[in-house]
C-alpha cells in the first residue's frame, strides 16, 4: 500500500496508520494491557534506553493509542509530524502549554477562548510565576503592543468559544514568531476537517476529540500534534512523567471515529449554515453569529482559513437570560448539553455552564450575554432542527 501521507485524505482516514496483529483481522485491534513483557533483562534494559524499538508501558504508549496518533497525523497533514493523544481536549491544551514553560515565561492568551483554557491562563500559570496577558484575539495592534514585552508562547481558539469570533492565525503566528514564542491553535470548533492551521504559522495544534473527531457522544480524549523537534523538546516527557494517558479502548472508539469525521462534519456544517439563515429570520433572535455568514463580523478572516462555516451556532435570544431559558426548555428534539461537534443537535447556555466563572465584565468582552445560546448542529435532517429550534422560539 503506498506510504499514508501519498494518499488521498478520505482514504487515509480509513487506511492510515492501520496495523494489523498476526491474526490479521479486518478492524482495529484493541490492546487492553497496561505493561509488556521482555525476552530478557538485556532486552529490558535496550527498550528503556532507547536503543531498541517497542512499548514500555500503557502510560507511555499502546499499539492502538499509535494508530489514534498516526491517523491524526495524516488527517491534520503538513507540519503534523508527531501526534500524541491524551485522555481529554484539556490535557491536550495543558501540556501543550505547560511542557513548554518555566517561571518568568510570558505567554500571550485571546480573550475569547473556553472557560478552562481562561482558568489555565489566568489562574493556574500565574501561580507558578508564569505572566499572562490577554488580547482581544481579532486585533492584531493589541497582539503587536502586547508581544513588544517578549513571549514565550501564544495560545487561541478560531472560531472562539462561544461566539465564534475569529483570530488571523497566520497574522498572529508571525507577531508571536518575531518575538520568540510559539503558537499554540486549538482547532477544536474548525475541527481538521475545515481548518488547518500548520500552514497557516502555528508550531502546535491540540484536540479534543471528544468532539468532532469521536462526535458521537461516547469518549473522552485528546490530541497534541506538532514537529518532532518540539515534541520531543519537552511534551513528550511530561505527558510520560505526569499520566494523562488514554485507554486503549477510548483511542479505538477515535480510531473508529475518524473513518466517518469527513463525512459528518461536511454534512453538519451544510446544516449549520442553512439552520443559521433561518435563525438569522427570527424576530425573537437579536444578534446572530456563524462564520460561514457575510454578517458575522469576521466574516473575511473565517472565509480565508475555513473551508466551510463549521458545525456551531451562536445567538442572542430575546429576553436575555428568561428568553434564553424559555427557549431551552421549549426544545422537543434538540438536547441541552455543553458538549459540542456530536451527531446530536445540541444547545447549551453559555452564561450559566461553559462561562459561568467568568464575571460579567469578562463574558461581556467577549459578547456572552443572558440571553447568548450556543447551538452545536448534528446530523438530523437539517429542516427537523430547524423546525425544532424556531418552534421553541416561537414559544420561548
């Protein structure tokens, strides 16, 4: 078969990184084991020190958490060339930052990013005498004024949590770069499928595949992707000597997952964008953002690195916080949940779970408001989604 990165990319989300057991079997195989085994001592001693290939140990590596790797490494393409998975999209974004860090560093943070990723930046860094500044992500002076003191690393989501903003990646990758620092992208909203931001400037793009890449609600799991030289540089040593690992079993359902992401995330989008023009229509929704929209505010820089508008939905309805929950609770077919990027048509309130700890000086910077509804659109035919979502409107 030729070499993984020479075929197509539909063919290697089914092909690539495949490696079949003596038993030759037609799926993946699962590898539930938490050690292997030695020949001899000697033989112990060569694997440990690195002189002779294999696994040491399910914390540091498993054969079907590697085909997990090898499988984003050929989706992601370009600049992808190592992959490490994790056992959650948060410690992906953790070590990504953190294995790249020391006391007196200075990192560089977006405003509008997940809950989390804010609470790493701002809370826990600082506590390990790390400097954190935070930009409005699209305003590339604040970005510029901000670098001028020195960086040591960046880190952004485009499209942003949870209002979708955007951030010009290659924009910013070129400020952080001139001032020293490395580009961390979490491309969890875009997904691979849609965006891929390598090409664009980042040294680093993190996963939680929890989202698009499984999508169909049943695991946890994360993905660190970068250049051999800043894998090894320090992410790699830490994932081992801190133990995010994930099971064996959760990378074969990723494994599995990505044989169809393709497929679900084109068909999502394409529902997305025709939900969102009907939202767009309704008196009762305020404001409205989806990136594949000429309205949205940053319409151009989405246009330019995403080949489609993606599978989210942000909008303000009516009412504020009452209005938001109306809505919600009038919902039929369309589940309340955070999770996000899954077959299911989901819709979360962003004010009262995925943004809560932010004050709302802080959600109002990045345009959370009382009555902001965050809709991750799945697989169901696009006009049942959109009859449930404007029914509930209607009612909210």
């Amino acid at each position: 078969m030729p070499e993984d990165r020479k075929l197509r990319p539909a063919t290697r989300l089914i092909r690539a990184g495949l490696g079949r057991s003596p038993h030759k079997e037609t799926a993946e195989a699962i590898f539930p084991t938490s050690g292997f085994v030695y020949d001899s001592a000697a033989e112990a001693d060569a694997r440990f020190a690195g002189t002779s290939p294999g696994y040491l140990y399910g914390r540091y590596g498993n054969p079907t958490v590697r085909m997990f790797e090898e499988r984003m490494m050929a989706l992601e393409g370009e600049g992808a060339e190592e992959c490490l998975a994790v056992g959650s999209g948060m410690a992906a974004v953790t070590a990504a930052v953190v294995a790249n860090l020391k006391a007196g560093d200075r990192v560089l943070g977006a405003k509008a990013m997940f809950s989390s990723c804010l609470w790493l930046l701002d809370t826990l860094l600082p506590r390990f005498g790390v400097e954190v500044e935070l930009v409005d992500g699209h305003d590339l002076n604040q970005w510029r004024d901000a670098a001028k003191n020195g960086v040591k690393l960046a880190l952004i989501e485009s499209p942003a949590n949870p209002t979708l903003g955007a951030v010009d990646i290659a924009a910013v990758a070129n400020i952080i770069h001139e001032a020293g620092g490395l580009l961390v992208v979490d491309n969890v909203f875009a997904s691979p499928v849609l965006q891929k931001p390598f090409p664009m400037g980042a040294d680093i793009v993190v996963y939680s595949a929890t989202k698009h890449i499984d999508g169909q609600g049943r695991t946890l799991g994360g993905a660190i992707l970068a250049s051999k030289q800043i894998i090894d540089a320090g992410i790699r040593e830490y994932l081992r000597h801190t133990g995010p690992a994930i099971s064996p079993f959760n990378a074969w359902v990723l494994v599995k997952g990505l044989e169809t992401i393709d497929l679900r995330v084109r068909q999502q989008a394409r529902n997305a964008a025709a939900v969102a023009d009907k939202l767009a229509k309704h008196k009762k929704v305020t404001q409205l953002f989806y990136p594949g929209r000429e309205d949205h505010p940053h319409y151009q820089i989405h246009k330019k690195q995403m080949e489609m508008g993606g599978t989210l939905i942000a909008f303000e309805v009516a009412g504020g916080r009452d209005g938001a929950w109306r809505f919600l609770d009038a919902l039929e077919m369309v589940d309340i949940s955070n999770n996000l990027g899954d077959a299911k048509s989901l819709a979360t309130h962003p004010e009262t779970t995925t943004h809560r700890r932010l004050t709302p000086e802080g959600r109002a910077q990045i345009g959370v408001t009382a009555g902001t509804v965050r809709l991750s659109v799945g697989l169901e035919d696009a006009e049942d989604i959109a009859d449930d979502v404007l029914q509930a409107l209607d009612r909210a």
